[in-house]
C-alpha cells in the first residue's frame, strides 16, 4: 500500500510537470512559427548588409535592457515565485529602478553607437531599435518573468506568442508597403511600433492586479543581488552578442548580415531550451538538492545538446534540399547551417549552466565566470575572424564549434565547481555545528 501511494504521487508530480511544461513549450512552438514569418520577411525585405545592421542594432539593445532596472527584475521574479503578495510592492520598485537607470542606459548607448555604427547607421533607427528593445520588449519580458513566477505559464505563453506575432505582423506590413525602398530607417520605425503594441498589451491584460506601494527599506536588502544579477546579465548577453558586434566591426556589414542570418537561425534552437530552464530555475529555488547527482545533470545536459543539435540538423536539411525556401537572402546563408551543427548545443548548455548558477543564488560568481567566458570569446572570434581576411573562406565558420565548445567546457568546469563547493562549504559549517540531523537551509 505504501509503495503504491509512492507510485501514485510520483505519478501525479510528473504529470503536474508535464502540464507546465507543455504550456511553455507551447508558447515557444507558436513563437517559433511566428519568429521565422518574422524573420524570413524582414531578412528578405531588408538588403543583406541592413539586416546586419538592424541585427547588431538589436543585439546592442538587448544588452542595455540587461541595465535597465539594474537587475531588479531578479527580486521581483523571486518574490512573485514565493511571496506573490507583495509583487505590487516589489513592481513599484522595479519601476524606480527603471527611472533611475535611464540614464546609464543612454550614456552606454551612446558608446556602442559611437564604437560600432557611426559611419554605418544613422542615429534615428539606432535609437528606435534600442528602445524597442529596452522599453518595450524588456517590458513585455517582464510580464512574462512575472506571470512564470505565479506558476500562469499558460498566460506567459500566449503573451510570448502575442509579441512575435505583432513583429510578424509589423514585418509583413513593412514588406507591402515601404519594403526596401524604405529601408533599416522606416523598418526601426515598424520595429518600435510592434514592440510598444504587445508591451502595452500585456501589461494591460496580463499583469496582476495589485496596488502599487513603495517600500525602499524592502528594496535595500536585495540591492547587492540586483546589482549582481544586472552585472550577470548584461556579461551573458554580451558574450552571446558580441559575435555580431564583432563581425560588424571587422567584416563590415555585408558579412554581418550572413552572419546574423545564421546565428538567427541557430538561436531558434534555443526556444524549447529556455522553456526548460525556466522549470529547472523553479524547482532549484523551490529545492536546492535538486539536480546534484552527476548521473542527473549529464543526463540533461545530454538531453539539451541532442535536442539542439537535432534541430539544426534537420532546419539544414531542409535548407540544403531547397536552399530558396527562407527567400533569396537567407539562401546565401543555407549552406552553413551544417558547418555550425554543435554551435547550438554548445550555446543552449552554457545558458543553462548560468541559470542553475542563478537559481543557486550564486550571482556573483555567474557574473565572473560570464566575464571570463566573454573575454575567452572577444579573443578567439578576434583570432578567427582576423585570420578571415577579407576572403571569402568557410573556414572560420567551421572554427565556431571549436570556439564554442571550449566557452561550454569551460561554463561547466567553473560553474559545478562553484556550486559543489557552496554545497559542501554549507554541509560542513551543520556538521560542525552538530545540527546534521536538521534541516538544512536551501
């Protein structure tokens, strides 16, 4: 009788995973369909050399939306997973944090658009593009961080969907109407549009409804974090970005609009992978003891390195039998995809190793070991591209997989480590204190 009653709630918890993963994934595969609408439209409307601009453009956005808010998404996210009710409390604090980060975000837009695009993109669509990603998507985000943290994933999904569905909308209409006599300026101007409609959206209909009260002594307390988790965010993006700030800086824009093409291409590997690591994150926060067996965390690492490469493989299989099937522009890019096959699993395992660090509450140290693998990547993509030149070799292409797979042995090597140390640092101080027949904290 005991032994079915195990049976039964083992049963009945995997089931409950199951449902809740099956409501993100389905968010992920309806933005999946959604993103390559977007992104066949746009990559195809746009010359080849805007598209790599307006990539760049937005990969530069997405790493000052890391700035905004100064991190404090991350308390808010941990509060509304384990104390919902004061969400309204820890949202009103999010949004000064906001207000007062502004102004770092300008300062440090300023310095990319001044390092990397002055001469190659005007002011105007740069600073749309940017607040696109900063005010709006970032917004959007939130809401769906939110929304994961009440466990209303079915909502975080629909809102997800919702989003790729208004840049998809947004890029169909640039297509039939100004298209490429209009260019990356009147695309920013479709691009900002899109991004503001879904944001509002969501905010208006999906975020809890709770009174907004300040509480700065509340706020105090988690600042170190805050700043931390911001600092972690911001090296995370900039060592998953900097490939196409690079590219663009050292090949020019031509070669950086194959190249976005393809890393666009890859990154939709990664949208059934995130959709797992917010469920991972959930249940570390809940159980820390969670995934510390060594024979469980290979098993999934293995799980996100086939899943990854799988996709890949089969989204160049079909691009290898009809290469035209994206439209003429990303045709140039087809025949790479199979040149970069282990890419994908590399980057999905390094973005999961930094949310276990997260979920561990080991901020600081996923903000170094990030560092360390972005200035490991600034140097060898530095290396690969250099010895590029200006022909039109392959073979540089062929060196991300070296490049990437030496960034996720060294993300694995650092992060277990930190965490097994933690764990064992923490399993000591009990033992020694004599409280080992106690629960420990998580």
């Amino acid at each position: 009788m005991r032994w079915f009653r195990f049976l039964a709630e083992t049963v009945e918890a995997n089931l409950y995973l199951v449902r809740d993963y099956s409501k993100l994934i389905g968010g992920s595969l309806g933005r999946l369909v959604l993103s390559l609408l977007y992104f066949t439209a746009v990559a195809n409307t746009l010359t080849v050399a805007d598209f790599g601009l307006f990539a760049t453009a937005s990969a530069t956005g997405v790493v000052l939306s890391r700035i905004a808010g100064f991190g404090f998404v991350s308390p808010l996210y941990r509060v509304s997973t384990r104390k919902p009710h004061l969400v309204g409390i820890y949202t009103a604090g999010y949004l000064a944090a906001l207000a007062l980060s502004l102004p770092v975000v300008a300062l440090a837009g300023a310095g990319f658009y001044v390092a990397v695009f002055r001469g190659d993109l005007a002011l105007l669509p740069f600073a749309l593009i940017v607040v696109a990603e900063v005010l709006m998507w970032r917004s959007l985000e939130v809401v769906c961080i939110v929304n994961n943290g009440l466990r209303r994933f079915g909502r975080a999904s629909l809102l997800v969907v919702a989003g790729s569905g208004a840049k998809a909308l947004a890029a169909v209409a640039f297509s039939l109407t100004f298209g490429a006599e209009g260019g990356i300026a009147a695309w920013s101007a479709f691009y900002l549009a899109a991004n503001t409609a879904a944001a509002l959206a969501g905010i208006v209909l999906l975020y809890p409804r709770q009174r907004l009260r300040f509480r700065p002594k509340l706020y105090w307390r988690r600042a170190s974090d805050s700043l931390a988790v911001a600092g972690a965010e911001v090296l995370f993006y900039l060592q998953s970005e900097m490939d196409k700030i690079l590219v663009l800086s050292i090949g020019g824009p031509q070669i950086a609009g194959i190249y976005a093409m393809l890393m666009r291409l890859i990154d939709l590997t990664a949208l059934p992978v995130r959709s797992f690591n917010t469920m991972v994150v959930q249940k570390v926060m809940r159980a820390p003891a969670a995934f510390s067996t060594w024979r469980m965390r290979w098993g999934i690492e293995a799980g996100i390195a086939l899943v990854s490469v799988a996709g890949m493989a089969g989204l160049g299989i079909i691009l290898h039998v009809a290469p035209t099937l994206l439209g003429r522009n990303v045709a140039d890019a087809a025949p790479l995809v199979l040149m970069v096959l282990a890419v994908p699993a590399f980057r999905n395992l390094v973005e999961y190793e930094s949310e276990l660090l997260y979920a561990r509450g080991r901020t600081g140290t996923r903000a170094g070991i990030l560092g360390v693998l972005g200035v490991m990547k600034a140097g060898f993509l530095t290396l690969l591209l250099a010895t590029a030149g200006e022909g039109t070799g392959t073979g540089w292409i062929i060196g991300l997989n070296g490049v990437f797979a030496a960034l996720w042995l060294t993300s694995a090597t650092t992060s277990y480590t930190a965490i097994d140390g933690w764990a064992g640092r923490g399993a000591l101080v009990w033992r020694r204190a004599g409280l080992t027949g106690r629960r420990q904290p998580g």
